[in-house]
C-alpha cells in the first residue's frame, strides 16, 4: 500500500474547505425541521462525536504496524472529529439540542468493541458507505443552502475514505473474484444492508420529511455497495509518482 500517497492526499484535502454561511436566514418549514433536528443531533455524536479512534481490543495490531498507518489514521479521524464539527454547527443553527448518548451510538461501539480490528474497519467503511446516501439525500432535497454546503463537504471526504478503504482490502489481497471473493462480497452486501436498515430506522423520517423516498435511499444504498465492490475488483496497485485520488461525490 502505498502509504506516502495517502498521508499527502488527506493533507491536501485540508485545502480549500469553505465554511457554510451560518448566519444565512433559515426557510425550511417547522414540518422538516422538526424530523431534522434530532437526526443531525443523533449523526453529530456518532459521525466523529464520539471516540475518534480505532476501538478494538486488538487496534493497536493495525494501527502501530507502521508510523505511516498510525499518522494515516490520526487524519482519517482528524476529519471525522471536523464532520462532527460541522454538524454541530448545523444543528445549533437549526435550534436542536446536542445529545450525549442514542442508543443506537451505544450499540455501535459495543458491537466496534466486541470485534477485532478487521472486523470493526469493515464496519466503519460500511458506516461511510450508507452516510454517504444520507449526505447525499439531504443535499439533494434540502433546501437550505448551508446545510448543503456542509453535505458537499462531508461528501467529499467520505470519497476519500472509501477509496482508502479500498486501496487498503485491495493491498491485503481481498478481491470478489473468485469463490473466496464472492463469499466475502456476500458477507459485505449483507452487512452493508443491516447498515443501511439501522439508518433508515434511525433516521427515515427525517429524510422523508426533506422529500427522499424509501426507494430511493434503497437505490443509492445499492448503487454504493456495487460501485464499491466493482471497483475493488479492478483496483491495481501502482506506482507512487501518480496523481492522487480525487474524491466523487456525484
């Protein structure tokens, strides 16, 4: 894996981070603010609010098998830390309050917790997966242009991480070819539903109010989950002096 690449890539994206326009006067209605504000509560603390960091019993096995992973994955969650800030920026401007636990959040890291690292890397990649449908909903629907901003944002860090992800299951050998590659991309879509279930659960209504519809978050879901999977199926590795990836956000 090419370590260098990532390390220059996350510090690039620090760049050219426009902040939202707060202050903008807000015209959304009382029947999608209401939804919305304990759904950007519930994201703030679980998108970065909480513990940033790897959690498992054994992280420190894939956190410390290098200085250059350990500083790629302090930026990783460096900018899950800002997600969190931009979120409770949105969700002091939308007048909600902050939450310090949801049990949802709870089940969360009980579950990051109980597995081991590889185990919990795969949840999270598949937490950035669906959040990326979430963010991209909002921003689509949403007619407030801060709140907007900040999806774009967000978005465009999530791309990032994927692909980090990717770079990384592909660096280690994983692939869907194969019988090995189709039982793991079984597993993964699997998984990948769950995730996108809890998040409907949690967070439907919100997004209903807004105007997405169940279909809808149902097609992006799986749009996201193959595009993941036919990517990782043709990503080679190559050489350092090429250009760093740029984040989709589409």
């Amino acid at each position: 894996m090419n370590h260098a690449k990532w390390i220059a890539y996350f510090h690039r994206n620090r760049e050219q981070r426009p902040e939202p326009d707060w202050a903008a006067p807000i015209a959304l209605p009382e029947s999608v603010l209401k939804p919305l504000r304990p759904s950007l509560a519930e994201y703030q603390l679980g998108d970065g609010g909480g513990p940033a960091c790897l959690i498992a019993g054994d992280a420190e096995q894939f956190r410390g098998s290098s200085d250059a992973m350990r500083q790629i994955v302090d930026l990783w969650f460096a900018e899950e830390r800002e997600h969190s800030r931009l979120l409770g920026r949105a969700v002091d401007r939308i007048g909600a309050r902050r939450v310090k636990g949801h049990w949802s959040f709870t089940a969360f890291l009980a579950c990051r917790r109980a597995m081991g690292v590889r185990a919990e890397l795969q949840v999270l990649l598949l937490v950035e997966i669906v959040s990326t449908v979430y963010y991209r909903l909002i921003r689509r629907h949403c007619t407030d242009q801060p709140l907007r901003d900040m999806c774009s944002l967000i978005l465009r860090d999530e791309a990032g991480h994927v692909a980090f992800h990717r770079d990384r299951l592909a660096s280690a050998g994983v692939s869907n070819w194969g019988l090995g590659g189709t039982l793991w991309e079984l597993q993964f879509r699997l998984f990948g539903l769950a995730a996108a279930a809890m998040l409907w659960l949690t967070h439907g209504r919100c997004l209903r109010a807004l105007g997405a519809r169940p279909m809808e978050f149902c097609r992006e879901i799986h749009r996201e989950l193959s595009r993941f999977v036919w990517r990782l199926g043709r990503t080679v590795q190559v050489p350092s002096r090429v250009r760093l990836p740029e984040p989709l956000v589409a």
